[in-house]
C-alpha cells in the first residue's frame, strides 16, 4: 500500500497541477475562531477554478494517461464537481469527454461543464447510478474511465490541497475535510500524515450518507441503501475500495452533520465571509460545534461553491427560519377598523420588519367575532421574536407561531 501513494508522486501532482489552478491561499475566520475558541483557517476551494477542488485530481490523473487513452476519449461519472473538472481538464489536454450525471443534478452543473466542451448524459437518480452506466459506456466505447473518487491517481492529485495548507501553516494542528467516496480525504490525510504525523485528519460526512463512517466502523466497505441528503456532491452510498485502506491508517475521526446543521452554515460563511459555498462545501465548518478542543490551529477545506440560485435562495430562507430571523405569527383581531393598524404599529415599536401580511376574514362564520392575520416578519434573533410574541400575548392578540410548513403550532 505504502508505494502507491508517494511523497514523490504528490510532490509530482503538486507541480503539475499549478498549471491550471488557483492557489486559493488560507483565509483565518475571525467569527468561527470567536465561536469555537481555536484558530480557524479557511481552505477556499470554493474559489478554485471550475468552482471545486476536483480539478485537481483530474487533470494530474489525465496529464498521466498515454496519448493513446486520452485519444480514445474520456467518460467519468459526477454529481457535478468532478464533472467539471474532467471536462475542464479534458479541454486543456484537447480530447474529448463524456459525463454522465444524475437526473436531479441542478442546472448550473449541468451548463457548466457543457460550457467546457464535455458532452452530458443525464442517467440515474444518484451518482452510483451514473457511475455504473458510465463504466458501462467505457467498455461498450472503448473509452478511458476517469473514476471520481476511487483511484489512486485521482486521489494524488487531490492530496497537493495538503501540501498548501502546510505550506501556508506549517504549524497546522487539525484539517477537517468533506467525504463524498473518500477521494479528498485519502489524499488530503495521506500527504498530511507523510509530512507530519502529528496533524489530526477528521473526515465530515452528512448524517443520510455516512457510507465511509459505516465502513470505519464494520472494519469493511459498506454500501448503504441510500443517500438522500441536501449536500448533493457528497451524496454517496459506497466508499472507493482502493482508498479505504489509506483512511483506515490516516484518518483520525469521521463526523457526521444533519442537514440542517448545513442549512445556518451556510449564512454564517455568507453573511461573515462573503463567500458562497454549496452543501457538501460546508461539512468540514458545521464540523467545527462538534469539536472538543480548544486553542488548536485548524482548518476547514471548502471542497466547493457550485450552488445554483434556486437552492441558495431556499437555503437562505430556511436558514433565517431557524435562526428565528424570519418567522410567521398568527394573530386574532376584532373585525373592525383600526386593529391592523395597531398591531403594525406595536411591531414596529419592537423594530420588526414586516415582510407580508395575510388577512383571513373567514377565520369566523359569524363575521362580528374575529377574523385572523397571519404576519411574517424579520427579527434579530431568538430572544427579539420572543419578545414580540410576548408584546402581542400582553396586548391580547393570542399570538400563535406558524411552523415554515404552513401548520399552525398548537390549537385555538
């Protein structure tokens, strides 16, 4: 196993790679320092050309192909990062390639790596669909299949992230890393632990597709019956078998993140940063609440940023929902004139912002009781929406909070 994966072939990647990328250089973060008490440090592959990491591994994984592969043409299979990727690589080196993508594969993805020359084949509803269809056009075609994850080549290319990360911090104590099918976190833990095996590598997966945190555990690949989770690039039923003995010996932890956990994530990088990362993106800083450690110099890789609009702006909006940002309340008003008035005019002396109102005249057969109107409305926070719930509970309006479904929390 040990010669396989080599200090002088991730030094090779390491050159060989400066070719296409960015250096995207480690960013400290002010507020996750604050909030965890370590030193946190951004790895912003968001920022990386094709908008992941993956280029990496794929173009060191092409440039070590004969001409006679490449010319064959190349197929990969990809949730979307590595698509590009290939694509991307493929370009540079001037041959074709073909990807096959999940159906639920958003747009953008899809577009993008069009733009860069690739031809796409939309088929599965996962990526290990894709996969298997896309290893069956290479033996059908003839073509050179480009693995996204489970190849130590690939895996190689990925792991000059490492050789960055302890160049720009050389006293670096922890590295948390996504974990799709374990490609990042072979390279990233491998190169890590050869430079210096006092660094902790912890993997991050999302709690739906833990497929790597199960093999750990069975002391054996798992697959898993599926993987449904919003983090779409790590969405991944079976680990890669030729990477699992590497994190058996590299890696030092998994952790695992609930899909909500990544929704608030999401806003703090936005809102702190600047930067906008997708799901899978934003494992290794939802990490971070998990850690039990202070005082440590620690950083997160960004393994992407290829969100499209329509998911950011539902993450967004989920997002203030559970920060109590944003929140719906449903009030009982006299049907007569003046009362919405009032009621506008308390919470604009909480300084709440009204975003829309909802006047429900039907509330009541008799139309002389009370008619309903349900507000959404934008707070500061958890202690500022109680405190106007509690300011319209004073004033009598029998204040009920409406859950994001639409279902009203408790009876009349």
């Amino acid at each position: 196993m040990d010669t396989e994966l080599t200090l002088d072939k991730f030094e090779e990647a390491t050159e060989i790679v400066q070719k296409v990328i960015h250096r995207t250089k480690l960013q400290y973060s002010e507020f996750f320092s604050n909030q965890t008490g370590n030193k946190i440090y951004l790895k912003p592959e968001n920022m990386q050309k094709t908008g992941a990491y993956k280029i990496r591994g794929a173009y060191y994984k092409i440039s070590t192909l004969s001409k006679e592969e490449r010319e064959r043409g190349l197929v990969t299979a990809s949730a979307g990062n590595h698509a590009q990727g290939v694509a991307y690589a493929a370009k540079a080196f001037g041959v074709p390639a073909t990807v096959v993508m999940p159906t639920s594969t958003p747009l953008m993805k899809v577009n993008r790596t069009k733009s860069y020359g690739a031809d796409v084949v939309l088929y599965g509803d996962v990526y290990d669909d894709s996969c298997a269809y896309a290893m069956k056009l290479a033996e059908e075609k003839g073509m050179t299949f480009i693995h996204p994850f489970n190849d130590l080549t690939v895996a190689t290319g990925q792991g000059t992230i490492a050789m960055e990360i302890i160049q720009d911090l050389p006293t670096v104590d922890m590295i948390l890393v996504p974990v799709g099918g374990g490609g990042l976190l072979t390279g990233i833990s491998t190169m890590a632990k050869m430079l210096n095996p006092n660094i902790k590598v912890i993997g991050v997966e999302p709690a739906n597709a833990a497929c790597m945190k199960e093999s750990l555990a069975a002391g054996h690949i798992v697959t898993l019956p599926s993987a449904k989770t919003i983090a779409d690039g790590t969405a991944v039923k079976t680990p890669g078998d030729k990477l699992f003995p590497y994190v058996q010996k590299n890696v030092d932890d998994i952790i695992t993140i609930e899909d909500e956990e990544l929704i608030v994530t999401f806003l703090d990088l936005m809102e702190n940063h600047k930067l906008v990362a997708e799901n899978s993106g934003l494992l290794s800083i939802a990490a971070l609440k998990h850690l039990d450690c202070k005082g440590k110099k620690i950083v997160c890789v960004i393994s992407g940023g290829n969100m499209d609009v329509i998911t950011m702006a539902s993450v967004v909006q989920h997002g203030l929902i559970a920060r109590d940002r944003v929140f719906t309340v449903s009030v009982l008003l006299p049907d007569k004139p003046g009362q919405l008035v009032k009621v506008a005019t308390l919470i604009a002396e909480k300084q709440a912002n009204v975003i829309s109102l909802e006047h429900n005249q039907f509330f009541s057969i008799n139309r002389n009781d009370l008619v309903e109107l349900q507000i959404t409305m934008e707070a500061f926070g958890t202690e500022h929406k109680q405190e106007i719930v509690k300011m319209l509970e004073e004033n009598g309006f029998r204040p009920k909070l409406i859950e994001r479904k639409g279902k009203s929390m408790g009876s009349w």
